[in-house]
C-alpha cells in the first residue's frame, strides 16, 4: 500500500498531458490531478490557487514550477505540505528520480513532397540521385519542378525510371500535356490544377492538388473543388502560401478557414514558400511550419533545397512533424522530449557559476588544465593559473605552451569553448559539441 499521496495542481488544458504522463510511470505514491478551471497553468498564483483549493486536503500537494507566489497561502488553507514541481510537466519523472521514456511516434500524418526544380535541364542520372537523397532525408514524395517554357523531353524516361525505384512520382506543372504525359508514365500526384486545366483531371490517375485562379481567392478554389468532386476525381486542397513579409500570415489564416471548412479533405501547404524566401537559418522556420501543419491537420508539405540556407530542410521537416504531431495529440509544448532540433543552441540544465569554478579551483593540485564556460566566460586554470577571458586570443602568451601536442590539444579545447561561448552551448572539456541532429542526436 502506498502511504505517500499527491495531489497535482494543474489547469484544464494540461490535465490530459499530465494524467497521460503520470500513468506511464510506477510511482512510489499514489496522486489526484486537481484541474482548476482555466487554460495556462503557469500563470495561476498561490493565492488564486488558495482560494479554490478545499480546507485540509489531505495529502501533500505539488503546484507547477512556474508558479508564483509563497507556498504558505495553499497550506495555511488546506494545511497539506506543498512543494513546486518542475516548470515544465514533461520533467516529473526526472523530478521523482525516474528516467522519461523516450517518445515513440507513430507514422506521421504530415507526408513531405520534396522539389526537384528545374527537372527539364537535369539529366536522369542526376534526377535520381537528387530523389535518393530526398528520399534519405525523409521524403515521401518526389516532386519533378517542370519549367514554363522548357521542353521535358525526357519526362515520361524519368517518371518510369522513378517508379521502377519505388518513388512516389508527383509532378509540378502548369502544361495539360506535361500532367498527362506523366501520368501516363505513373506519376500519382499533380500540381496545380485550376479552372484553366481542369478539364483535363479526369485523364490523371492519381490526385490533383487544386488551387484558386489567380487573383481570385478561396471562392475560386472552393468552386475548382467543386468541379473536381463532381467529376469524381480525388483532390488535395492547396490554398497557397505566400511569403514571409508578402502575406504569409493572411494565408495561413487562409488555410485554416480551408480545414474549418473542409475537416476531413487532404491539403497541401508550400512550405518552400517561406523557408526558401526567407535568408533566415532555416532550422526553426522548418519547425515552426510544422508546427502548423500539425496544428491545422495538412497531409502535405511541398519543400524544395535550392537557397543555401534552406539546405536540409526535407530532414528538419522529416524531424519536427514527429515532434510537432507528438505535441499535438499530447497537448504539450514541443519541448523537452526531444532535442534534435536545437542544433545552434542547447537544451536546458544545470550548469557551474563562475563561483562554483573558483572553488574547484583553489582545490587543484596539479598542473593539468581545466577548462570550463560559465556565466559568459571561459574559465582556464591550473594549481598555478587562472585566467578568467571572453576570447583565447591573448590565452597562449600567458600560458607559454612549449610542448606541441599540448599546444594542439588546448587550442582544439579553447576553440570549442569559445564557439560555445558565442553561441549559449554547453561546453564539457574533451567531449563534442552537441549539434542535434546534425551530430547524430537521436534525442
């Protein structure tokens, strides 16, 4: 029988995540989860909290770390002893001394269509190779990008070469006779169509992603819609998206009046829109539009990997639909079950202060050095030096390394610990920086 009992603090909209979360553990207590009405739990007070709390609940009593607010309030009313928990829910079982399991996702909703642009001027040998690579990455579809213009002389070569490697073939013009050539050759996904070549849908084996006439907004591609389901051919809604600072939050209020509208019907959100049109680092835009695409329930995500710094966004999409889907179904913030997205910065933790430092300095005996970052520093010492720097310029005189392999080895450290520096990550003497996926974090 267990003699310890809880009652958890909480608010209506992380009740669930919480009562999921506590149920996957073996706890040495037994807990209530006491969900007070309201949506952020971390914006309630002690004193809100005292006054909804009932007199002498029994049992001790642990509110959200966030909270603010003395500890006193609650137990002078319900006279249970009362404690903060961690900040954020997904650290409880850390709290209690029990390692989190790590996170199975299911197959994820979001299916990724990656771009091969320009497809008419590349050769197959080259197409192919670009596919496998997406295909590595993550992608479930490729994407032949034809060109206004442009002959694709070898587009039924390609499509067949593709389906005899087992690719998902979709293909991306506005030419009638280009759609039907590679559906013809068994391409199975269509962009665009619209009231211009619409007629010719009912030709393509496979879905056509519909999209409004030009200029024409949602009531044109409600209308498309309607035209493709009365000829019986499956559609994909794709209202567009446009870029950032050029509309792009319009349109994706856009898609979400589409999903209000039609709940169950696929759509396709261009992601590449944003992520290639903006000279951003791309790693938390990919995660942010995936964020959205959970959020809204979109089937499809069209990316591309021309713009240098929208390099790798098909594996960065591949990566946060799991997180952002997980986030989702949970309904938990996309944080702290998985990290492999946090490549240019660190997770939380604890860390040394510049004081704890210095004591672990004044006990060093021997001549070998230590090498920490703390408090916006970097922190180098000995039984017979400490220097305390923001830069390892001026470090190597004041060491006067003669020995080469030494100099190597410290300059290779300092390095680390500078780039660390500039960039908020943790540094730990002699082992890597972590840099997420990049470096193989599998969270």
């Amino acid at each position: 029988m267990k003699t310890r009992h809880i009652n958890f603090i909480t608010r209506d909209l992380a009740a669930p995540a919480l009562a999921r979360l506590l149920a996957r553990h073996s706890f040495d207590f037994s807990y209530d989860i006491i969900s007070l009405p309201g949506q952020v739990a971390a914006l309630m007070t002690t004193g809100w909290m005292a006054r909804r709390l009932p007199e002498n609940l029994p049992g001790e009593i642990m509110i959200p770390g966030g909270c603010k607010g003395s500890l006193e309030e609650i137990h002078n009313v319900t006279s249970a002893r009362v404690t903060r928990g961690p900040v954020d829910l997904n650290g409880l079982p850390e709290h209690f001394g029990k390692a989190e399991a790590r996170v199975k996702y299911g197959r994820p909703r979001l299916k990724i269509v990656a771009e091969i642009v320009d497809a008419p001027t590349i050769s197959i040998r080259k197409i192919v190779a670009k596919a496998r690579y997406y295909r590595r990455a993550g992608a479930d579809w490729v994407d032949l990008g034809c060109v206004n213009g442009v002959p694709f002389a070898h587009l039924d070569e390609t499509v067949r070469e593709l389906r005899w490697l087992g690719f998902n073939v979709s293909v991306d013009s506005s030419n009638p006779e280009e759609l039907l050539t590679a559906g013809r050759a068994g391409a199975g996904l269509f962009l665009s169509v619209n009231s211009q070549n619409i007629h010719i849908a009912p030709e393509l084996d496979g879905k056509v992603v519909v999209i409004p006439d030009p200029g024409k907004g949602l009531a044109s591609l409600y209308k498309n819609a309607k035209t493709l389901a009365g000829l019986g051919v499956d559609y994909i809604l794709d209202p567009i998206l446009d870029p950032l600072c050029l509309g792009a939050a319009e349109s994706i209020a856009r898609y979400a009046a589409v999903r209000r509208k039609f709940k169950n019907t696929p759509i396709l959100m261009g992601v590449g829109n944003i992520s290639e049109l903006a000279g951003v680092d791309n790693i938390g835009i990919s995660a942010f539009l995936a964020g959205v695409c959970a959020e809204l329930k979109i089937d499809y995500a069209l990316t591309t990997e021309v713009a240098r710094w929208n390099r790798d966004s098909v594996r960065q999409l591949s990566i946060a639909r799991n997180i952002m889907e997980h986030a989702v179904y949970e309904r938990i913030a996309p944080k702290r079950f998985d990290n492999r997205l946090l490549v240019a910065k660190d997770a939380d933790r604890p860390r040394l202060s510049s004081r704890q430092i210095k004591g672990i300095c004044g006990k060093i005996k021997d001549r070998n050095y230590r090498i920490f970052v703390a408090d916006g520093f970097i922190h180098l010492f000995n039984k017979d030096v400490y220097i305390k720097t923001k830069t390892v310029d001026d470090i190597f005189e004041k060491l006067r390394v003669d020995n080469p392999s030494h100099a190597f080895y410290l300059g290779r450290e300092l390095q680390k610990a500078e780039t660390a520096l500039a960039l908020g990550k943790d540094y730990t003497q002699e082992k890597p920086l972590d840099w997420g996926y990049i470096s193989g974090n599998r969270r």
